[in-house]
C-alpha cells in the first residue's frame, strides 16, 4: 500500500518523533511504500495569505505553491497523520496544511445546487491519526473532539467511498508514565502492520 505520513511537531526530541519514527518503520518492514512530510523541517507555510484566498477557487492556480504536496496526496492510498492536539485541534502548521493544501477540484469538488460537495481523492482508501492529548479523555469528548473530527470525518468523505478510518491518542500527555506511552506505541504498531 501507498502510505502518505504527515508529521507535524517543532521539536526533534518530542514523544511525537517516536511515533513518527515507529510509524515510518513499521510500514517498511511490512511491505508499504511510505512517504513523509515534515511539515516543520521542510518550512511549509502554513500561511493562506490575501492572494491564496483570492485564487482560492479558480481551478489549477490555486494549486500554486502546494504542487508536490498535492501530487502526494494523488499518489496514496493511505493517508497518516501523527501530531500534538493542541487546543483540542491540530497545531497551527498542520490546519494551515489543510487550508492550503485541500483546495476546490483538487481534493474536492464544491458543492452546485441541491447537490453535495464531491469526492476527488478517491485513490485515498484509510485514513488515520495517531495524537497525543494534554486533557482527559473525559474533557476532550465534551469538547467534541474537534481535531479527530476535522482530520478523520472532515476528510474522509473526499476520499473513497468506503474509506476507513482510525484513531490512535494518548490523553494526559503531560503527566503521562512510561508504560503509557509504551502501550500506545505498542498499538501504533499493531494498527500499522495490519494497515492494508
């Protein structure tokens, strides 16, 4: 399978670049053909400026800029997101990805009277998100959990019709233990290597 990973975190030592690092090794030694996209090491601006949103809508100019990103996003068959939950969403850099990156007739086709917003990215068959969580569970389910839905429920009705999907989070990150990290990136493991 085609694996897309999109890693977003400024820092090299974080728990997140564990994750990514597992992520990208599982997927090898089972038999996928992954990719990743740093998004801070490779200075993405995440900033969709006066002239991006003019150009937001026209066909072809609004992939401006965003070329190889979007030629990813046509070569995967699996999409990966490891990130921090910050403010109960993603971080700043990975929602200015999305605004930058999901434009109209790319990624999608927008919605025409008495008719829905339309799949593009029907190549994309899985998509999943692998976070880590300063609040409780409990806190974030109350918020609604808005990041897992922006990035699993927001994007997967782009994808392919049956697209499944799947979270992986560790909650109280601050404050967590060793064998809790341990066990989420046991499990990290276990979703990946079953991932096709």
């Amino acid at each position: 399978m085609r694996v897309l990973v999109v890693y977003c975190h400024p820092c090299e030592e974080s728990f997140n670049a564990s994750l990514r690092d597992l992520a990208m090794a599982t997927l090898a030694e089972a038999g996928h053909e992954a990719r990743l996209l740093d998004l801070y090491a490779m200075g993405f601006d995440p900033v969709l400026g006066a002239e991006g949103r003019r150009i937001y809508h026209t066909p072809v100019e609004n992939e401006r800029g965003v070329e190889p990103h979007l030629a990813a996003l046509r070569w995967c068959e699996a999409l990966i997101f490891i990130y921090p939950t910050w403010w109960y969403g993603p971080p700043a850099m990975l929602k200015g990805w999305l605004d930058r990156v999901w434009v109209p007739f790319a990624t999608f086709g927008m919605p025409e009277k008495n008719k829905p917003i339309t799949r593009v990215l029907t190549n994309i068959r899985v998509i999943g998100a692998i976070s880590t969580l300063g609040s409780p569970r409990w806190w974030w389910w109350i918020m609604g959990m808005p990041g897992r839905r922006t990035l699993l429920t927001g994007l997967s009705v782009l994808c392919a019709p049956r697209c499944r999907t799947f979270w992986l989070g560790l909650h109280e990150m601050d404050s967590s233990t060793l064998p809790a990290r341990q066990s989420l990136s046991l499990k990290v493991r276990q979703r990946l290597a079953r991932l096709a």
